[in-house]
C-alpha cells in the first residue's frame, strides 16, 4: 500500500495509507513530485486542518470527491474549473471532523487518503501547535 510521509521540523512524523484505487491520477502526479519540504499552516477556513500548498506542474482531476473530513483524512485540494480561480492548491489534513470549505463556501476536494490512528493525537498536537505559533517546515514523501 501506498504511504505519505509527513516530517514535522518542530518535531513529529507520521503516516498515511494512500487511496490508490480511488484516487489513481492524482497520487501518480503527486508522488512524481515529491519529495518537498514546504511550508504548513492552520486552515482555518475549514477549522481543524493544517495545509502544505502545492504548485504541481500538472493538475490532477476529481477523484474520490467530499467536502466531509473526518479526524486523519488527508485531502488533495485546488480550485477547479467552476470557481474563481486564484491558484490555491494543498494537501491538507484534518484533526477533527469538518466541512472543507473557503470563503465561498463548501467546497469539494479529493480525499486521497487517511493518516493512521495511532497519529491522531500527534497530528492534533501539531495542528495546535502550527495555529499558535505559526506556519512550520513539513517535508512530505512518498512511500510505496
């Protein structure tokens, strides 16, 4: 099974098993670009979320699509073609459950995948901490 790697540089690491067969496009571009070191902040449009923007080169479709996350969901995120476009796209993920949404409103995201419970307490841990005390270093890699 496939996994995403998530390193803290304040400190955490943790891991989640990736939705291949539901989400085959996306984690295929994805995967091809990391590894990253990049930046993590609080998404406090949807609540309890911490994001990683991304640039990728080329844009996966809609795969596996929700706007329900629920605690360990990991989400692959971007604007698509029916919103107004202003570039934003991240892997995020979720400490408790939420409606993903933006100042717009709701908005539909692939969920690509769930970090494993024996994380949730980390992973809540390190959404606090990155809302208190800011944006911190996340290097994401994949593991097949």
């Amino acid at each position: 099974m496939a996994k995403l790697e998530f390193t803290m540089a304040r400190g955490g690491v943790f891991v989640a098993d990736i939705f291949v067969a539901k989400v085959p496009q996306t984690w295929n571009l994805l995967s091809a670009f990391l590894p990253r070191t990049i930046k993590g902040y609080n998404a406090r449009w949807s609540g309890r979320e911490t994001h990683t923007p991304l640039a990728l080169p080329h844009k996966p479709p809609r795969e596996n699509q929700t706007s329900q996350m629920g605690i360990g969901d990991v989400l692959y995120g971007r604007e698509w073609e029916d919103r107004d476009y202003t570039g934003f796209e991240a892997i995020g993920w979720f400490y408790a459950a939420e409606v993903v949404r933006d100042w717009r409103g709701p908005h539909a995201v692939n969920h690509i995948g769930r970090v494993r419970p024996q994380y949730w307490p980390l992973i809540e841990e390190v959404g606090l901490r990155i809302w208190r005390e800011g944006g911190e270093d996340c290097t994401l890699q994949a593991i097949e």
